[in-house]
C-alpha cells in the first residue's frame, strides 16, 4: 500500500516538474541524502503550477518516505536487511548509463541522410551486441 502510495506522488511529482527518467533514477540509485542531485534531472526553465521553494520541498519529503521505505523493508527470507550499496548495484543494473537506444538515435540524428541511416539498420543482431557492448565499455 505505502509503494503505491509513494509511486502515485512521483507521477504526480514528476508530471508538475518535468524531468529527465534516466538521470533521475541514475541519481536515486545513489540514495541521496536531499534532493540536489536529483535536480540535475529536472528540465530547465519547466513551469510549477506551485512555488519552486515549495516543489522543493514536496520532492524532498517524497524522498525521506522513499528512503524509508528502502531501510524498512527486506526480502522475508533474507538474514539481514539489503545495504545501500546492494540496492544502487541492482538499481544501477535496471536503469544504464547510456541506453542502446539513444545511441542508434544519436547516430540517426548525425546521419548525413535518411538513406544511409535505413542501410545501417539493417545490421545483424550480432552487430547490434558488439556496438552495444562497445558503448557499455566491455569491448566488442
């Protein structure tokens, strides 16, 4: 119930203050200690139906509640509760860096012509792992 509770406000959070997903879950993997690094998300010059300092403040008690939540609950089968670190390895593994898709976007966009860009899609599924294991730095 307190999941759905926290998941409905960031919707509502995140509809009033447009943000960026990856870099906002990139941040909250790192379990913040206040919502700075989360702001590096949020689109420049977006409108509030509400004061800034008060946004503010409702992202910061959404956060608190958030990590809360993380140090209450565990696996009922677990001996101990999940550290911090555990819990931004997992998140960090759900939500990369770079995403494969923004990378064939990047290149569609530098592309000199739509011609070229559909000869290049036509790559091999073996292709596409070796320039996606490229991008995520573990080599070709």
């Amino acid at each position: 119930a307190l999941c759905n509770v926290l998941l409905s406000e960031l919707e509502t959070l995140m509809m009033q203050t447009p943000v960026d997903y990856t870099i906002f879950f990139r941040e909250l993997s790192s379990i913040p200690d206040d919502i700075g690094p989360l702001k590096k998300s949020f689109y420049n010059n977006s409108t509030h139906d509400t004061d800034p300092k008060e946004m503010d403040k409702r992202w910061a008690a959404w956060l608190e509640k958030w990590k809360a939540l993380l140090n209450s609950s565990s696996d009922a089968n677990a001996t101990s509760p999940r550290s911090s670190e555990e819990i931004t390895r997992q998140m960090k593994l759900v939500n990369r860096k770079i995403h494969f898709a923004r990378v064939v976007c990047y290149a569609g966009l530098s592309a000199s012509n739509c011609g070229k860009l559909l000869s290049n899609s036509r790559a091999t599924r073996r292709d596409d792992t070796a320039i996606y294991r490229a991008v995520e730095g573990r080599g070709g």
